[in-house]
C-alpha cells in the first residue's frame, strides 16, 4: 500500500511533507518535520517544522514542548529522517 503524500500550504509557498520524526507521548504526539516547497515562493527550498498533534492525530498550533524522555525517544525517532538528521545537526554545530 503506498504512503499517501502529505501537503502543506503556507503563502509563501507550498509542497509536501518530505521526512517527519514523530512518537506516541503521554499527552501528545510531538514531531518534527522536513517541509520540501515545490509551489510558490519557496520553490525549491526546504524548511524545518517543530510541531505536535493531539492524541487523535490533529495537528496543533501551539508550541512543541517535550520533557528529557522526550528528547531520548525523538531523537531515536531521528534515526528514521537522514534528511532531517543532518539539518539539526548543522543547527547544533555538530
């Protein structure tokens, strides 16, 4: 069965959810995700999205907060996003 593509649309520009690291928490899902822009003004860019979704899966606009187990069980998430992984990598200075 195939993955159905997800897609975002901001003004400034459009595209698709390319990578996203996400796990089940205690009240929430945080994830953090690679936003690939193939419509618009930020046609051929990418950008970093820190966001959660609540226990039925609806996205959130409030800010992603998670606690010290949260960072130990989304960095495992990370394994799965190459991507991602190397952009908060050069975010960090690593």
């Amino acid at each position: 069965m195939a993955v159905k593509e997800r897609r975002f649309n901001f003004h400034w520009g459009s595209g698709v959810v390319a990578e996203e690291a996400r796990f089940e928490g205690e009240h929430h899902v945080p994830a953090i995700q690679l936003l690939r822009y193939d419509e618009g003004e930020a046609e051929g860019g990418v950008s970093v999205r820190f966001c959660f979704f609540n226990q039925r899966g609806r996205f959130q606009r409030s800010p992603l907060m998670m606690s010290e187990t949260d960072l130990d069980r989304m960095r495992t998430a990370l394994e799965q996003t190459p991507e991602l992984r190397v952009l908060l990598k050069r975010m960090i200075g690593d």
